[in-house]
C-alpha cells in the first residue's frame, strides 16, 4: 500500500505536469481558456506520468538489459534542474529522428570535454547541450552510438528518465540513476508501477 506522504507528493508532482503540458497546448494557441482548464484536471485525473518502451540492444547492459521493457518517466522540461548526470535517459535518436534511443547521461552544459586523443582540442558544452553514453564501454564508437560517434546532443531531445527495467517476469528492478532522479522518482514509481502489466507487454 502507498502511504499517503507518497500520495501526497505524486499529486503535486502529477498537477505540475498537467498545469505545464496544458498551458504549453494554451500558449501554442491550440485551446481556449475554458479547454485550458478542463486539459489541466483531466490530464490531474486521468493522465499519466510514466510509459512504457521497449528496448533492444546490448548498448546498456547491464543496467538495461537487451529486450527489456522499461518504465519511463515523462519530463517536463529536461534542463540541468531537471535531468542530472548519472541518469538514464530515453531520448530521440541524433540520426534518426523518428526511432528513441535509450543512453546515460554523462555531461551537460558548461562542462568542458577532452578527449583522449591529443590532436582533438576540449570544449564547452554549450547551452542545452549535452554529452550521452553507452554503459558498455567494450563497445567501440561506432557500435555505441553515443556522443563519441555522433557529438554533443540537445537536452531538448531527452524525452524521459528510465526508472524500472524488466527482462522478465521474474528479473525486474528499479534503475540506478543520479541520488537526485531516484529521489524525485520514488512517488512515481511508488504509484504508477505496475509489474503485472509491464510483464504482460513483454515482447518474445
């Protein structure tokens, strides 16, 4: 049973998200006051803050295992604030803008990069940039396919925080982000989790 502190801290999580994904839909002109209102308690009552993705590849193992389902948490606006280092992130694919890939989060705007060849120069990571990597670190660049092969990405493209991950009925778990992200995350997860229907979707 979730107690009500977690109840409590979901809701305030949950209007937030509602009152935003509203408002965006209002400033874009794609409603009117009176729809703006209604979108907020709707999305309150009926939405939902988590979906769900499969994935394939071995690019994250072991954390997120190869043909896994995986829980995703949706962010609002995924700034430095918002989504920290550490974190596992669903995000569009930098070359192919129609498929998600599913990456670490390794640095963000601000922090300079060097690499371990002498003949490339460091830089900064500009404003809503951000460098993301495999957990596989047998993987060569190109087998990755992460900041390596293809270069600093938008923040703007990170579409949610992974934070469960199912590769079986039987072998599930909560996924290791940042302190910060789990600690954001645990409402959620407390009350949108559910193991049964993440192990009906399953893929064989």
């Amino acid at each position: 049973m979730v107690a009500l502190s977690t109840w409590l801290r979901y809701a305030v999580v949950k209007f937030e998200y509602s009152v935003y994904i509203s408002w965006k839909n209002y400033h874009l002109g794609q409603m009117n006051a009176k729809q703006f209102n209604d979108s907020v308690w709707k999305g309150f009552f009926q939405g939902k803050l988590t979906f769900l993705h499969w994935h394939r590849g071995q690019d994250m193992e072991p954390a997120i295992p190869d043909g896994g389902n995986l829980l995703v948490r949706k962010m609002i606006y995924p700034v430095p604030t918002q989504v920290f280092i550490g974190d596992v992130v669903v995000m569009k694919d930098p070359e192919k803008p129609n498929d998600r890939i599913v990456r670490r989060l390794a640095a963000v705007e601000g922090y300079e990069m060097a690499s371990k060849d002498e003949k490339d120069d460091p830089f900064i990571l500009e404003k809503d940039q951000c460098w993301v990597l495999s957990d596989d670190e047998s993987l060569k660049p190109k087998e990755a396919r992460d900041s390596r092969l293809f270069g600093p990405v938008p923040m703007s493209d990170i579409i949610g925080r992974v934070i469960y991950a199912m590769r079986s009925a039987v072998d599930h778990g909560p996924v290791q982000n940042s302190h910060l992200a789990m600690e954001k995350d645990s409402s959620v997860l407390s009350v949108e989790l559910d193991v049964d229907e993440m192990a009906k979707n399953l893929k064989t």
